[in-house]
C-alpha cells in the first residue's frame, strides 16, 4: 500500500491530468436570513447507512437555516413502488424522494426540474461529479436537458476476496473470470472455503448486476442499435452460460447460489464461507465491521472486477439520486437541504469518519482526494478511474418491466431448469412487446 504523501502526490497529478481544473469543491449556496425558518422538509429516503449518518448531522443544518428535516426510510426491494404510488397519488407528503438511476424514465414526472435552482445555487454538476452519475439524474434517455435530481449515492463493483487465503495459497488477484473459477477450485481443494459466492436470486434484479459484465465482456448488449431485445444473440447466450457455469457446471459457488440476493453473498464471506464475491463498493464496511464480519479488515483485498480474456475490465455503474416532488409546497426549502447535504465536504467529513467505515462517494473531488485514497489503500482513484469508461443499462421508462423479465429468467435457469438459448429467446419475444 502506498504511503500517504505518494497517495496525495498521485491524486493530485490524476485530478489535474484527467479532470481538469473544473474538478474543484464547490461551497453551498445557503440563503442568507433564514427565510425558511419553521418549515419541515420531509424526505423519503432508501435504507442505507449513509443516509442514517446524514441524518445524525440535522442539527448542523437546521442551525444554519431555521428548517426542520424528517425522514422516512423504506427497504430497497419496497423502493420503488412506494415511489409509484407517489407518482400515481400525487400527494405533497414528502419534499425529497430517493431514487435509483434505472427507475427515473418512469418517474420522471414525479421530480420537478433543477436547471434554474442549480443556476441559482451556482452547482456546477459536470465539474462536480462524473458523468456516470449524471445520467441518472438527468431526464431524455439520460441525456437531456433536465437535471431532475442531484447525485448523491453510487457504486462501482469490484471483486473481493480473502487476502490472507490467497497469500496462504500463493493465489493472485484474479483478472479474469476464468482465473476466478479456477483461485475458487484450488481454494475449495485446499480449504473448506466455498470458491466465491454469487448470487442469482430475485431481489430487485440483483442477479443481473454480474451478468451485465458477462454481456458486455462477450461483446454483447441488452439492446441492438434499434432499442430492440438482442440480449439473445450468440455472444449474449454464451456468456450467460458462462455466468451460470460458475455455479452450475464448475460449482466453485454455493449451491445456495441458486437462491441467494446480494446480502446472502456477501454474508457467505464476512461470515468465513467463501473466499470472493464480486459486489458493489459499499459492501466493504459490511466485509470489515466487527458487527457484521468475522474478518478483520486486514484479511479483505479488492480487486477491479474481472474480464473477458484480452478484454478490458468492466462495471456497471448504480446510481441514487435526490430530487424534489413536482407536488410540493415547500421546494424552496427542500432545495436549501440539498444544497446543504451536497457539500463536498459532507460527503468527504462521512468518508473520513473512521466510526463509521463509509466508502460510497459520488464527487470528484472526492474520489481523487488524498487522504480518502489514503484511509482506503486507493479504492476511490481506482473508482475514478473505472468510473470515466462505465457502462450503464439503457434507461428507458420500460425498464422496470425488462429488468423483471430478465430477472426472473435467470433465476429459473440458475435453478438448472431450462436451455440458456431457449429462454433468452423467449425473454426476448417477450421484451419486444415490452418495448413496443
């Protein structure tokens, strides 16, 4: 690992070299006066660690404006129907909604728009956060004119595994999936560690969010230059078999894999079950807490996700956003919140909090700040750097309906049942009616 004064000189010629000046934190904009005093801004937020530490520093911001904050939390797999049923009711209950990137064509017309309070705010969003982040939050196919909520919870994925097995083994960090199959049989030969632990149950379309890098590693996509379903293709159909091979015919993952949502796979590691798990960023605090592991963080490495041979690496990119109800009375209020709460140094006092153990950044200035790459044996570089070239799925406002499709087919073949190119094919059929 890097000493910190060579992590601060690397972060600082990677922010100039690659980002550009543009790349500086930005202070909030607080209206002077307090003239919001008094009002409550409601917020229904997701369940995540972060927001709960956002929430323990309210106080900081209702000194400074004289407004009240209140959440409600909801669990990722009830998100986005309760987001639907605000949608459908249009009620004012709450000020601020919690979204995720591959929901918001479908709920657009919940958020009200941001170009002229960003304006007001002085927010600079391309110099503030990468573009992978900014797709979400912006309407048109992710690429229109409308901001229609600010950033403020994304990952990468990356491939953890049990550092201290594979010095003990004398494995190295797999750059394949191959070589992830073949560290998980030596690991099984020699341990009573499963290889890694995947999982391709249906919660929320999880069991998708390897499998994209499959696709993608192959060649292949969701949709073809059309928008139609062409995640049937040969290149699609093999890599899909590749994906489930890791289970089925080479069975260095769990047969529990069958059933198991991203949780139950990162368990199955903070618990000494299995030795890797290729996951989000975030699942790092869960990996090294004394709470919820039974490792240390010593015993925790971090590799860049897997390829295809001679293929780069890949990640597909998850994004939350924050954005004001279209429906409610208080949005200057709520802006003041988001205002505030975006701060870069917000995000960068939680990533700092060593009481904590929170790696989820979405600023630039962040992932490339010195002492943030220090505290993390340079995660968030790493980040930046897998951040400039991620892919993301098409968001389109039929996507919830695809991702169900899709999900539910590769749970039904991870549970053996079925030929891969049989039901892509039949997904397929059923996706252009989808898209029609």
């Amino acid at each position: 690992m890097l000493e910190r004064r060579q992590w601060m000189q690397w972060a600082s010629a990677y922010a100039l070299g690659t980002y550009g000046l543009g790349a500086h934190a930005q202070s909030a904009m607080l209206k002077p006066g307090k003239p919001f005093a008094g009002q409550t801004v409601n917020v229904l937020s997701v369940v995540a660690p972060q927001f709960s530490a956002h929430e323990a520093r309210l106080a900081e911001f209702e000194a400074q404006t004289g407004i009240k904050v209140k959440y409600q939390y909801v669990p990722f797999a009830s998100m986005r129907e309760k987001l639907t049923a605000e949608l459908v009711a249009k009620t004012d209950q709450y000020d601020v909604l919690s979204a995720m990137d591959i929901w918001g064509p479908s709920l657009y017309n919940l958020f009200d728009p941001l170009n002229a309070r960003l304006a007001d705010k002085k927010i600079d969003m391309p110099a503030r956060y990468p573009n992978a982040h900014l797709r979400a939050a912006r309407d048109g196919m992710g690429n229109g004119p409308n901001y229609m909520g600010l950033p403020i919870r994304g990952h990468v994925q990356l491939l953890f595994y049990r550092k201290d097995i594979f010095k003990q083994l004398g494995l190295k960090a797999p750059e394949t999936w191959d070589q992830m199959v073949e560290a998980g049989k030596t690991i099984q030969s020699k341990t009573d560690l499963s290889g890694v632990a995947m999982y391709y149950g249906k919660t929320g379309g999880q069991n998708l969010m390897i499998w994209f890098n499959y696709l993608w590693g192959m060649g292949a996509d969701l949709l073809d230059a059309k928008g139609q379903a062409a995640f049937n293709s040969p290149q699609a159909v093999a890599a899909t078999q590749q994906y489930l091979d890791v289970m089925l015919k080479h069975k260095v993952a769990p047969a529990a894999s069958a059933s198991f949502n991203e949780t139950d796979a990162v368990n199955s590691v903070a618990q000494g079950k299995s030795a890797m798990v290729p996951v989000w960023w975030w699942r790092y605090a869960g990996l090294t807490d004394p709470k919820t592991s039974t490792l240390k963080p010593e015993q925790i490495g971090f590799t860049s996700l897997p390829s295809m041979p001679g293929q780069a690496n890949t990640t597909y990119t998850n994004t939350w956003f924050y954005g004001l109800n279209r429906n409610s009375t208080k949005k200057d209020a709520a802006m003041e919140y988001l205002t505030w709460l975006t701060q870069p140094e917000i995000e960068r006092d939680l990533l700092l909090d060593r009481s904590k153990n929170e790696v989820v950044a979405v600023q630039t200035s962040n992932l490339i700040n010195g002492d943030v790459n220090v505290r993390f044996g340079g995660m968030h570089v790493s980040a930046a750097q897998a951040l400039k070239g991620a892919k993301g799925v098409p968001l389109f406002a039929q996507w919830p309906q695809m991702s169900d499709l899709l999900e539910a087919t590769i749970n039904e073949l991870a549970s053996g049942k079925g030929d891969v190119k049989q039901a892509l094919d039949n997904a397929a059929l059923r996706a252009r009616r989808i898209l029609r």
